[in-house]
C-alpha cells in the first residue's frame, strides 16, 4: 500500500538523524545541524536526502576537520583547540568545500577592538628581508606589509596571499588606494609609485615636476594618505622645495599642486604625515624635526581644492609650547571624533584640540588620573607615536604600548560623551612590562578588529586583538 503522504518520505524533518562517512570516520547529526550552514552549503543539500535511505554519505575529506566544523555547526563557535590544531588557512579550506565559510569567518573574526583588552596574539614576518620599513591595513583587518623594495599581503585571515617585488630598493612610505592597487614611496628614489596587487606589476607613476625651477627634479615622496578619488602624496626635492600633490585615482595623473614651501627652515620642511579629513574634506599633514634644541615642527590644514591654508601651528612659537618649550614629537588625528591629538616630546604630556574650535592655542592638556598605572617619568623624550583608531587614541612610548579611552558621561539615564576636557580620555596600559622589551615602537596602525605595532630593527609586525571572553568595557 502507498504512503498517503508521499511528502514525508521525500523530504526528512529537521529533527531527523542522518549519518555521514566523512574520510572513513562514521558521523552522526540531525538535518538541523547541517541546514544551519546556509541553504546554499553542501551539508545543506546533502542532508535533503530522503529520510528512508539510511546509507552514510561518504565525503572524501579529513574527519578531524569536519569534526571541528561539525562542532561549530551546532554552536556557532569553534572548540578551543581548533586553532592549536590547525591553522586559520586549513580550516578555511575545508569550510570553503562544504560551503560553510561565512560561518567559519563569523566564528573566527575577532570581537570589536578595545585597547584595555587587548593583548598580542601573533606577529606576521615576511620571509625574506624581514624587519619592516612600513606597512598598511585595511578595513578588513587584511596588511600590507614593506619590507625592503618588496610589499607582502597578508589577507583577513592573517594568511600570507602574495608578494610584490618593486622597482625600488626600499619602500618607505605605502598606502592602499584601492582594493586593487597599492601606491609606494621612497626617501631614496623619486615618485610615486602605483601597483597593481593582482598582477604584481607597476601600473602608473607620477613625478614633481616644474619646468619653470630646475630646482625641481628627483623629488620623493615622504607621506602618502587618500580619499575617494584621490591621492595626496608630500613631495621633498635635495634642495628641500616640497609640496603636496594631488593625484587622480582614475587616471593616476597628477591634478594639482598645494602647500608648496621652500623647506629652508622647520616652519617649511616637507610634511611627513598626512591623513584626509572626509567630514570637510580638508588634508592634515605635520612634520617634526630634531637636533642638539629639541624638537620642533608644523601642523597645518590645507584645502586641496583652493590650496590654501585654513589653519597652521609652528612648534615652538605658539600656545603652551611657546611657553613651555615643550614641542610635540608626533601627531594624529581622529576624523570621526573630529580632534587632533600631540604628544609633547619633552612631558611625555598628550594634548587634544577640537577640529571645529582650532584658534591660536586650541590644546587641552589631558590629565592622568589612573592611580593603577606604573610611574613612567613622564616618557617623554621623542621616541614617541600616536595613532587614533574605532574612538581610541593609542600611544607607544618607546616600547609602552598604551591606550586612552573617551570618558562617557551619564545623565538622567542617557549616555552622552563629555565636551573635550583635561578629563574626557583616561589611560591604560595595553601591554605588560615584558612587552617594553621588545624594541622600540615605530608605527602603529588599525585595519578590522586588530591593532598592529612595529618595532625598530625588529622583524614583523606584532598583531594584538581583544579577547573574546574577557568582557571589558570603556571606563566611564
């Protein structure tokens, strides 16, 4: 007699069990648990069998794997002991065969970055020529990594993808302009240079040039930052004329010319870091210079559609640095929270002004009253960086890594962050003091969840996430 309901053979509840071969390890599970990967995942279809073949299904593939993806099938997290046994890139193949390689990413991407709980998981190494002249991130926590005239990836993952070989013998400035293309940099070659990350070959090239100077030849570029459709890139000839160019993204030609200085005295060096401001379209640049007096140096706000400038500050010569003779050793800023951050070279002091506020002397001197924290002495002697990341100003004092958290307020319920104020960051420590001996800390950049910190002289970069069981949260 026929099944009345030829449905129920045909198609198998959620609830139902199906067996699995995978690579002769025999597996048990629901049709639940292998629909959770997606509709359009292989574990999905396989499990559409009908419910009266009872046959394991065999997959040629490693069980100690599947048993692992098997597991974050029915949560929705890896064991612990994954990534002991595997790398990132082997898991990453396998859920990619069974079409569950979103969950995978879901399972394995850091929690949202937060310098008081950060700690350093990793350092990537390039395998030839590895200590770091500079590097890159993106927004998918994916680095570009230079390391003499060479520019390796490594993707989201953190895996190694490729590696470029320039034209150049060391790269010392690079950014990335687009998914695609790279732009790089020497101080001991001229131009700019654009390559293409797909096929490794260099696909455009722009030099500072001037007929009307001859003054103007073999110009390189010291600082390279982007917005939508173009590219800023700080040119510096021998004979210390500089500018800022502004390059066509589209064309990869030169559109115009600003911010030209003579470079005869600190005021007028070549900037040495730029960053573009989306908010009002504005481009920061600053440029910091030593000797036997200390420290000195500019931060200027340049419109790049007119070239003019909208707001400058020479150190020493104005605000508290006049006074104190206390100049900054480097600065940053944080486009999103629209202020700019200094550290002093001598006080080890960080300051921060209001991008819509910016007068002869906008600075607020942030006052540090963590009673926790390990006495520095101020560490203030220039071997000082800052670097604003995700509403988080992170700052490496020699080989101290530290962070300073905004300070939220509450009032009547309603959470509101306070007006800038000696108070409104409160610093921490990210690192522990074994982490200071590590070398001095020469960059740091955010790209996803992940902070990544070079050192002088050090090979790689050092990798550093929040934890995902920890649950700290910003002081307030």
């Amino acid at each position: 007699m026929e099944d009345p309901n030829p449905e129920t053979t045909l198609h198998p509840h959620p609830s139902d069990r199906i067996k699995l071969n995978v690579g002769g390890k025999l597996f048990s599970t629901t049709v639940s648990t292998l629909q959770s990967g997606g509709p359009d995942s292989l574990l999905a279809a396989l499990s559409n069998r009908p419910a009266t073949d009872s046959d394991p299904v065999f997959i040629d593939r490693d069980p100690e794997i599947f048993s692992l993806l098997l597991s974050l099938l029915r949560s929705h997290r890896l064991p612990s002991t994954a990534l002991r046994l595997f790398t990132k890139q082997e898991l990453l193949d396998e859920a990619s065969y069974y079409g569950i390689e979103p969950l995978l990413k879901s399972a394995t991407a850091p929690p949202p970055l937060n310098g008081i709980d950060a700690s350093l998981v990793s350092t990537i190494t390039p395998h030839s020529d590895g200590v770091v002249s500079c590097f890159t991130t993106n927004d998918d926590g994916s680095v570009l990594i230079a390391h003499g005239g060479q520019v390796s990836c490594y993707d989201s993952n953190l895996a190694h993808s490729f590696t470029i070989r320039s034209h150049l013998n060391d790269i010392t400035s690079i950014k990335r302009v687009s998914p695609v293309v790279a732009a790089v940099g020497s101080e001991n070659a001229s131009g700019i240079h654009f390559y293409s990350l797909a096929s490794g070959r260099r696909v455009g090239s722009c030099e500072w040039t001037d007929p009307s100077d001859p003054r103007i030849y073999k110009a390189r570029v010291t600082a390279i930052a982007d917005s939508a459709d173009a590219v800023f890139a700080a040119f510096d000839c021998h004979h210390k004329e500089n500018c800022v160019l502004t390059i066509d993204k589209s064309t990869l030609n030169v559109s115009s010319e600003f911010g030209r200085q003579t470079g005869s005295s600190t005021k007028t060096t070549v900037a040495t870091k730029l960053t573009y401001l989306p908010e009002n379209g504005l481009v920061l640049g600053s440029s910091v210079t030593s000797s036997a007096f200390g420290f000195a140096g500019y931060i200027r706000l340049w419109d790049p559609r007119s070239g003019s400038i909208v707001w400058e500050t020479n150190e020493p010569g104005s605000g508290r640095s006049s006074r104190f003779g206390d100049s900054f050793a480097d600065v940053a800023v944080d486009a999103d929270e629209s202020v700019i951050f200094k550290l002093c070279s001598k006080s080890g002091d960080l300051a921060a002004a209001d991008l819509r506020k910016l007068g002869k002397d906008p600075w607020v001197y942030l006052v540090d009253k963590n009673p926790s924290l390990r006495n520095t002495g101020g560490s203030g002697n220039g071997n000082s960086v800052v670097h604003c990341y995700r509403n988080q100003v992170f700052v490496g004092r020699n080989g101290e890594l530290e962070v300073w958290s905004r300070v939220v307020e509450r009032e009547e319920n309603v959470e509101r962050e306070s007006t800038l104020s000696e108070e409104s960051y409160r610093r921490n420590y990210v690192d522990k003091l074994s982490d200071v001996e590590r070398g001095v800390i020469s960059q740091i950049e955010g790209g996803g969840e992940r902070l990544f910190v070079c050192r002088e002289g050090v090979e790689g970069i050092e990798v550093w996430e929040s934890s995902s069981f920890a649950g700290a949260v910003s002081v307030s």
